[in-house]
C-alpha cells in the first residue's frame, strides 16, 4: 500500500522594468524569480522518508536586457538565470540572441545558451 502525503508550495513572479517605469523604447528590463519547496511524506512507502518528512527547496532568479536596434531590423538580448535546490550547489547559465528581421515575418534568430535541470525528487529519493 502507498501513502502519500506530500505537500509542494510555489511562488513566482515577473517585472517589465522598461513598462513600469516607461522607458522600454529603449530598452527593455525583465527580472522574474521563483521559489518551490516540497514536503514528501510516504512513510518510507515510496520515498526514502521513514526518519520523517523530506524538506526540499528550489529557488532561482533571472534578468534579461533587450535593445532594438537599426529601426528595429536587429534585436539584441542577453540574460542570465541562477538557480540553486537544496542538495545541489547553485548554478548560473548565460543566454544571448540576435533577431535580425529579413522581411516582415521573417525572421533568422542565432542564439547561444546553456541548459541543465536538477534530478527530480523521485531520482533522489524514491524508495
């Protein structure tokens, strides 16, 4: 038989700098950050949690900068993200685009990024 009592908690958000303070003609700012935390409460019945609940926490934050540029022929962005969970040390992964419009609704995008995800909590603690 499985028990499975556990709870997850999250909060996000997001902030168009450029639009609350008016100047994304500009440039434009966006920050965001997000928080979860779950609670895993099995009874040892499918997480390796017999000792009690599992406490696990992921957080990260994020900024990202747009400028148009030449009549808005060329976009440049470039952001950063880091995130950290609980049993992983945080880690920091860059993202950089160019958008340069051909013709209207065409489009050729290069962009250079990097990517990962932590294990998921049944990859670490499933019983």
């Amino acid at each position: 038989m499985f028990l499975d009592k556990s709870d997850l908690y999250a909060a996000e958000g997001q902030l168009n700098f450029s639009d609350a303070l008016h100047f994304s003609d500009k440039l434009e700012v966006m920050v965001g950050a997000g928080w979860k935390q779950w609670v895993m409460n099995s009874k040892g019945t499918i997480f390796a949690d017999t000792a009690g609940a599992i406490k696990i926490s992921e957080s990260g934050a994020y900024i990202q900068l747009k400028k148009k540029l030449l009549n808005d022929v060329l976009a440049l962005t470039a952001s950063g993200r880091y995130d950290k969970q609980t049993n992983y040390n945080g880690k920091f992964t860059p993202r950089i685009t160019a958008v340069i419009r051909v013709v209207r609704d065409n489009n050729i995008r290069l962009s250079y990024q990097t990517a990962y995800r932590f294990p998921t909590n049944q990859n670490q603690y499933i019983n």
